[in-house]
C-alpha cells in the first residue's frame, strides 16, 4: 500500500506537490486571511452613538469619522513621518555598516559583524524596550554624559524644540525616534550587506582602472547597486514603524499612532469597527509603499 502510493506519487509530481502545499495554505487562508478579512469587513459596520453598540448594517460611516475628524488625520500623519524618519535613519546608518561587513571584512571580523548586528534580535523585544526608557530618562546615562561631556545645553535645546521635544528623551519623539531605530536597524543592513555582497568585485576594479578615486566608485557604482537592498530593508523598517504599538507607549510623547489606537479602541473603548477602520491605514500605505520598492527592486534583495 505504501509502495504503491509513493510510486503514484512519484510519477505524478502535480499530485504530490498538491499534498505538500494544501494544509499550509489551508491554514493560511483560514487562520490569517480568514481573520484578517474578518477584522476588515468589521470596518463597514458602525457604533450607535446612544448605546454604544455595533449596528451590523454595511455603511462608510467609521470611514467618514476617521477621515474627517482631524484627530484621526493628525495620528495617521504623525505616523507615517515617523516611520518615514526612522526608515531615512536606518538606511544613512545602516550603508556604512552593511558596506563594510559586505566588501572589506573577512574571516572572523566578518562573522563578528553578523553575529553583531543580529545579536540584539535574539534578546526580548520589551527587556529592550523598557532597557532604553531607562536609559532615555530624565537621569538615566546618556542624560548624564551628555552633562559630564558639557554637552546638556544642547540636549536641553533638543528638548526644548516644539513638536519633537518633552521633558526627558524618554518623554520626546526623539527618544520614540532612537528606540525605533535601534529596534529595526538590523532589518535594514541584513538585506543591504546581501545586495552589496552580490556586487562583482570586477566593476569596482574596472572602475579603479578607469580613474575613479574611491568616493566617485561608491556613488557611481557600489551605491546605484545597493539600492534594492535599500529599498529591501526599507520595507521592514517602514512597515514595521507603521504597525507598532509598543514603543510608543512605553517611549515618548503623549500623542496617538496607528497601532495605539487599533489597540486603544478594540481594547478599551470597545469600537470595533473604528479599530478595524484604523487597521485599513497601513495596509494602504504599505501596498503602495511595496509598490514603489519593488520599482526599485526590492524583491530581488530579500
């Protein structure tokens, strides 16, 4: 019997690929997409104003709220520039690293560098978290080098400037703005350091030959190259940023993101449908933020 099935399926390889693939996807579209699509169509109902209760009746009214009350604009645009900031930070740090780890470290200094930059994705994602609140705090460390170095004028400055700063890093968009970065930093030098490792060391040396001093060969070539690896892990920091709800209740100013409030109103206020209206949000903008990678090639990085 067994014999017999394995030959079957040896000589019909649609057959066995079917099995291969019919309980994970399966899974996918029921557990996943099942409840995603669950979740959304809950964005189409609304909340009696009087009782408080979900009118199950199709309508564009959660929609209406959330584009029309200028709260609900402010928290969508307050997290679309974070994670817009946060993913320009990681890219501008992250090529230097992902260049060197990539073209000129070798051996155990190579491996140092990998183990490194991964090393902060093995620890728990709230021990990290609640490690930097204490450290951004009013008399946390980097508040006292900064005194010790002469340099708390300036962070007093930095705390002072509207819209960004607050009482302590711990309590500013700055310090939510270094916390993210440091969170999803490695997602943008893994993908980079793969992209740069596939650059021919031929071109750098034809561009050698040709006259081009290393400054003109990095912009003209190893740059141009790195960009799908860029645009690679642009999409986790992004999207990533877009989503979160941790940081910026633990880190940073008073002041609603996207994920807070699918939280908050899920959670507390018990508004369904505004919750699922939110989570619509950033799957907008990360289906045209994909769509504007993968003209840069993003998919070919990962």
């Amino acid at each position: 019997m067994i014999r017999a099935a394995s030959t079957f399926l040896y000589r019909r390889p649609t057959w066995y690929l079917s099995l291969l693939l019919v309980p994970p996807l399966l899974w996918f579209g029921t557990v996943y997409l099942g409840s995603l699509f669950a979740l959304l169509w809950q964005s189409f109902y609304r909340i009696d104003d009087f009782t408080a209760q979900i009118v199950r009746e199709p309508t564009l009214a959660t929609y209406h709220q959330l584009v029309a009350q200028p709260a609900n604009i402010d928290i969508i645009v307050r997290t679309l520039g974070m994670s817009i900031a946060v993913t320009l930070a990681c890219a501008v740090i992250g090529l230097p690293i992902a260049t060197y780890m990539a073209r000129y470290a070798r051996g155990r200094m190579k491996a140092f560098f990998y183990v490194g930059v991964m090393l902060p994705m093995w620890t728990s994602y709230l021990v990290k978290v609640y490690a930097w609140r204490q450290l951004l705090a009013k008399e946390g460390i980097i508040a006292w080098t900064a005194d010790k170095l002469g340099m708390g004028s300036v962070l007093d400055s930095l705390l002072a400037t509207p819209g960004i700063g607050g009482p302590s890093l711990s309590t500013s968009y700055v310090g939510m703005f270094l916390v993210f970065t440091y969170m999803w930093l490695p997602f943008m030098i893994l993908p980079m350091a793969a992209a740069l490792e596939r650059v021919p060391g031929s071109l750098l040396q034809a561009s050698a030959d040709l006259g081009a001093r290393p400054a003109q060969t990095f912009r003209n070539v190893v740059l141009p190259l790195a960009v799908p690896g860029i645009a690679a892990g642009s999409v986790f920091t992004f999207s990533l940023t877009l989503g979160d709800y941790v940081i910026p209740s633990v880190v940073g100013a008073p002041g609603y993101f996207i994920g807070m409030m699918v939280y908050t109103q899920q959670g507390t206020a018990g508004n369904i449908p505004l919750a699922a209206a939110f989570s619509v949000v950033p799957i907008v903008l990360i289906a045209i933020y994909l769509a504007i990678a993968k003209r840069f090639g993003a998919f070919d990085a990962l």
